[in-house]
C-alpha cells in the first residue's frame, strides 16, 4: 500500500471567502507548474471513482464557484463539517523527478494503483464549531514512497522543494493562519498547533506554517536558539523546518 505525504493549510473563512480560498490554492499550484486533471468523488453505490466532467464539464475556473454553491447548500442544510469534493478530489499533476532505477520500479506499482507518482491531489474541508469558529483546511496530498524516499536522494530534495514553492505560492497569495507538512503516519497539525497557541515551538512535524495571526505566538528566543530553519512569508508568517534531511529554506 502507498504512503502519502500530506501538506494542511488552514484558513479563517471569516476573513477570506471560501471561494477565493479555493481559487487561490487552485490557481497558485496551476502557476507553480501543476496540470489540472479532474475532479473525482466517490460513487457510495458503485464504490467506484467518478469525475464531475462525465455529467458537468468542470475545469479549474469553474471549481471555485461550484465548491462555494456546494458549501452554502450543506450549510444551509445544517452541516458543520463540509468535504469538497465530496468523498474525491481535485487532482493535478505534477513532472516529480525520479532518477532511472526508480522510473522502472514505479510503472508496476502505477499499474496495480490505477494512478501515478506524479499525482497531487486536493480536497478541502469546512468546519463550524461553537466553540472555536469557523476553519477551512486545504490538504495537499501526493505519493511519499517514490517522490521523497525513492531514487537519487538529490531529486527527493528537489522534490521537496518543489512542494515548498507550490506551499509558498499558495500562502503569498492567500495567508492562512497555520499549517503542517509530515508523512501520513506522522501528520499531527492540531498538536503542533496546540504547542504554539500555549508558547511552545510547535514541533511535532517536518514543517510548520505560521501565519501573520499567530506569530506573536512564536517563541523567538527558542526558535533563535533550536536547531530549525526558517524562511520568511508575506505579510508576517514563516514556514519553519523542523527536520535537516530536506536542506536549507533560502530559496522558498
């Protein structure tokens, strides 16, 4: 079974509309070189994958509005936790480098996954809560096992780099007030950002997003005096490293 790398991004829909929040996360990765595929989402009878462009051609200038009609209509509905696409994805590609050996091996595994290692997939999630507000989660996500721990360990880190800029296009355009970068096992953003809202470094993932909103948060002194990297955003935020396998910040 593939493990997945996960990026969350999360944004207050009070200050910034949830259409824009989708068109920016959707636009910024289409300019960092992403191909916009489809939209997919799970047929609950079938329990097959279908997309929205075999009933209602969907491209990308389309997903904004269609996802803030979905999200009103579930809102309306009483919902408190809304998925788009619901039960899918907007799914992108991506030309990952991979050195030769790993080209061979990743075909099969392909073929047994019906998808490719140059996938990105993108889903967002709302949720209202009487106690903390309202929050939309952007979730990245794209293979792990053959982008990062396959092949030349110098393509792995420009891969990861790569992701880093798509993450850092996203934010310039569309600041969301926190987010994490880790495996799929590792993924823990609500523990990271616990350990920041009590004035702890929010360590606990391979990187931390923190937005102009929380920054006061940081606890400069520790961060000064830890061993992590950290590399400025607009508008008062930064993307902080917590690991040394992925290189410098310099250039996000």
């Amino acid at each position: 079974m593939l493990d997945y790398y996960y990026v969350d991004l999360y944004f207050d829909p009070e200050q910034i509309a949830f259409e824009k929040i989708v068109d920016s996360c959707v636009s910024s990765l289409i300019a960092s070189g992403c191909k916009f595929e489809q939209v997919t989402m799970s047929n609950p009878v079938a329990g097959q994958n279908v997309t929205f462009g075999e009933h209602v051609d969907l491209g990308p200038g389309d997903v904004p509005s269609v996802a803030a009609a979905y999200a009103r209509e579930m809102i309306q509905s009483g919902k408190k936790v809304i998925s788009f696409p619901p039960l899918g994805r907007i799914m992108f590609s991506y030309p990952f480098r991979l050195d030769n050996a790993a080209l061979e091996d990743v075909h099969e595994e392909e073929e047994e996954s019906h998808s490719s290692f140059e996938d990105i997939g993108l889903t967002f999630t709302y949720t209202a809560s009487t106690g903390s507000g309202q929050t939309v989660k952007a979730s990245l996500s794209f293979w792990e096992e053959y982008v990062l721990k396959s092949g030349a360990p110098e393509l792995q880190v420009r891969n990861m780099r790569d992701v880093l800029g798509m993450v850092s296009r996203i934010a310039r355009a569309t600041p969301p007030f926190f987010g994490a970068m880790n495996t799929e096992l590792h993924l823990n953003t609500d523990a990271s950002l616990s350990l920041l809202k009590g004035g702890r470094l929010p360590e606990g993932n391979e990187f931390v997003i923190v937005g102009r909103a929380l920054i006061s948060k940081l606890d400069v002194k520790a961060l000064k005096e830890s061993r992590y990297q950290v590399a400025p955003l607009p508008g008062g935020g930064a993307i902080i490293q917590m690991t040394d396998k992925w290189g410098g910040l310099k250039a996000v």
